[in-house]
C-alpha cells in the first residue's frame, strides 16, 4: 500500500516509519530504473527547490541540484553567506518567506537545531542535507545501495568503524527501520550521541533490529555483510585533525581489517574519503568496494524523496 508522504519534512530518517522508507527505495527503484532506460518522469515540473548551505559540498548539492532539474524542476543554489540570516535575520522569518517563493527546501549546516527550526516555521518540505548530528539522505542511499548488492535488508550485519559521527547516527536510524545489526566500532571516547544510540535502540526493538556499540575493531567487523567508514575529522572539526588521528589510526579500514568480515563483504564510504587515513587505496579501489554506485544512488533517492514530499 502506498503512504501518502506529500508535505513532509525528511529532517531525520527516525521520524519516517518503516512503510515510509520502504515507500523511499521502491520509488527509488522505479526512478533508477527510469533513468537508465532513458524515459521522462517529470512529477515537478514548476517547482522550485531552494538548497541552502553553510558548509561545502559535492554530491549533495550536485546530485540534488540534477535530481530536481531531471524531475522537471528547478532548483535554486543559496549560499547562506549571501543570505540575510547570516546578518541577524531569523530562521523562522527566513523559513515564513522561503515558503511564500518555493516549494521545498533542502539544508546542509552545522547545528541541527536550526534545520528542526526551519522545518517548524516553514509550510513546504523541509530535508536536511547534513548537519553535525545527521545525514538522512546519506544513509536511504546506503540502505538503498545495501538492498541492490545483498538483495535483502533484514538481518544484514553492517559495521561502521571509526568516529560516532553524524553519518553513524543515521546509519543507525536506518538500520533500525530495516531491521538490521548495525554495529558502530570506534575509540573511547568517539562514540555516537548515546540519546540517538537510545532512540535508535528503541525503533530497533519494533522491527528486530540490533544496534551494537563496541571499542574492538576485529570483532566489530566479524563476519560483516558491509564494513562502513566515514573521514575521521568531520567539516567543523579541522582544529581536532591530528589527535583524532592519533585516537582512530586503529580503526583504519584495510585489507588485515577487512580479513575479519564475511568473504562477501562489501565496503561503503559516503564520500569525500580521506585515503591513508580512514581507508586505505587497497580496499577504496578494489573490487569489494561500492562506493561509486552509493553514490550515484544519492541521486536516485533524493530524486524519490522530492517526488514523494513535493
Ligand atoms: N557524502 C556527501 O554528503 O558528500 P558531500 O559532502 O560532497 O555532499
Ligand atoms: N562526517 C562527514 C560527512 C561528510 C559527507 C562530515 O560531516 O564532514
């Protein structure tokens, strides 16, 4: 059965139910499928996607920008340095204008609770393209990628190894849904926020899902479906490269690492990597790595997100 998911806002994947995020790679699957046999499906046509950031990037806004532009919309680049919020003016007076111009609204920036804001004041989608705490479309088009290379999501073993970060965080929202056994592998010290290990936790108790936290690499990563990585020193955290080098150079994902997981495995990264320190060319180049498909896939889900909430 379809869900109706027009007008809502993709702010955390924990907000979405189970239906809902199946509802997110089936569309995924059809516009995917819809892209490479070269056939038009343009649901947006006249809309307008505003995209704000205040932090760099290169799939996200490169992929949102095509996805919009392939659905028949348009999508509308705002640095928020060129913005009047960065001269005082509020994100509510911002989100209440915003929605007065264009139909959905897509933000990359640091502190979460300014995208919880912008989605309470605005009156159109609102989805959050990275903060500090999350990075929602990042993990659909993992899960989504996971589903294409294992076939199944329920009771895959993934295991993210490195610092408790904001891709972690909605990794673990996602597996929670899908029912899988997520396993976050880090120092001490660079765990994930334990309220969202709490929430997770709790969406992972209605479906069967595991959410495991541990300091040991080996065991973290044996007999893993999907060993997951992300940069160490996330943007905002430049001041901390070297003594987070320091605490995650045990964490490095290589091939003596790799060696523990299940013969099958494969390896993701959301991208940029950082070769040498979270991944090493030997496993980011090799054939066990899908980090070029994942993503492409940032386009397909993102394109069923704004054809679903828009
Ligand atoms: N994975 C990801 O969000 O990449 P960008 O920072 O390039 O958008
Ligand atoms: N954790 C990284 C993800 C980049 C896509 C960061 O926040 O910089």
């Amino acid at each position: 059965m379809a869900v109706n998911m027009k007008g809502k806002d993709l702010v955390s994947v924990h907000d979405l139910t189970t239906e809902e995020v199946y509802q997110i790679l089936r569309t995924a699957e059809y516009v995917k499928m819809m892209n490479k046999t070269g056939s038009r499906f343009q649901p947006l046509s006249g809309k307008t996607l505003g995209m704000i950031f205040t932090k760099p990037s290169t799939r996200t806004r490169i992929s949102f920008e095509v996805a919009i532009y392939e659905l028949g919309g348009y999508g509308l680049f705002l640095s928020a340095n060129e913005l009047q919020l960065r001269r005082g003016e509020t994100i509510a007076d911002t989100a209440r204008v915003l929605s007065r111009y264009i139909h959905g609204i897509m933000i990359r920036t640091f502190d979460h609770k300014d995208v919880v804001e912008l989605a309470h004041y605005a009156t159109i989608p609102v989805i959050n393209g990275l903060t500090d705490l999350l990075h929602p479309c990042q993990a659909l088009a993992d899960i989504f990628t996971i589903y294409e290379k294992k076939g199944r999501l329920d009771g895959i073993k993934l295991a993210y190894i490195g610092d408790g970060n904001n891709v972690a965080h909605s990794l673990m929202y996602a597996g929670a849904k899908v029912g899988m056994k997520v396993t976050v592998v880090t120092p001490e010290g660079y765990e994930p926020n334990p309220e969202v290990v709490n929430t997770a936790r709790e969406d992972a108790a209605a479906t069967g899902a595991e959410i495991i936290l541990t300091n040991d690499p080996k065991e973290g990563v044996r007999d893993a479906d999907v060993v997951y990585t992300d940069v160490w020193t996330s943007m905002g955290q430049e001041k901390e490269h070297d003594e987070r080098v320091a605490a995650l150079t045990p964490y490095q994902v290589n091939p003596s690492l790799l060696a523990h997981a299940k013969q099958d495995v494969i390896f993701m990264h959301c991208l940029p990597a950082h070769r040498g320190e979270e991944v090493v060319d030997e496993v980011i180049d090799s054939p066990r790595s899908v980090v070029w498909d994942e993503a492409e896939n940032r386009l397909h889900v993102q394109k069923a997100i704004l054809a679903l909430v828009m």
